[in-house]
C-alpha cells in the first residue's frame, strides 16, 4: 500500500535583513515540510479455514449406496402393503360368496 508522510527539513538561508558585525548576512534556519509517497508493507495474521464445495467421492459412493437400500426397504414395504389388500380383497369375496350359498363353499 502507499500513504504520504509529512517530512520535516531544516534549511539554512541567508538573511539579508540581519547582518553580523563584519556586514556578512546571518544564516537563519528555515523548516519546510514535504509530503512524500512511501510505500509500506503491513503483515496481518489471519486464521482461515478452507471448504470444498461438493461432497467427497468416497462419501458420496456411500451416501448412494445408502439411498439405494432405503429405495429397496420402501419397495419391500410398498408391495407387502398391495399384497395384504389383495388378501383383504379375496377375503371380502369369499366372504360375499358363503353368504350367498354357503352350502357350496363350506364343505
């Protein structure tokens, strides 16, 4: 980064107005202050962390082998429900037929 810093200089010059003894002009000091650019450094420490966008390919092969066993558990539990109406389905219509004749159906 850059940044300007005042500097101070002190010169000395002759003053005309204010001689010695000899007639010589006294030096008188004049200070004339400056602005110059400087260029600095500034060390910040930080603490970061770093995170990777995505999911890690070995955890994602088992998050899908996860899903896929999840998918056969409901298919498992979807035709077991389809098989009892079914069941219930063929009790209902045996039940209607005995009430109908159940001479036939109960021997």
């Amino acid at each position: 980064y850059t940044f300007q810093q005042p500097v101070m200089q002190v010169k000395k010059v002759k003053d005309e107005n204010n001689k010695d003894k000899k007639g010589k002009p006294k030096e008188k000091e004049v200070i004339e202050y400056t602005m110059e650019e400087k260029v600095g450094t500034r060390f910040v420490p930080m603490d970061y962390e770093m995170e990777l966008v995505g999911i890690h390919p070995t955890k994602l092969k088992n998050l899908q082998n996860l899903e896929k066993e999840m998918f056969f558990a409901d298919q498992l539990i979807l035709s077991a429900k389809e098989k009892k109406n079914e069941l219930e389905a063929y009790i209902y219509k045996m039940r209607g037929k005995l009430n109908e004749g159940g001479d036939y159906f109960a021997k």
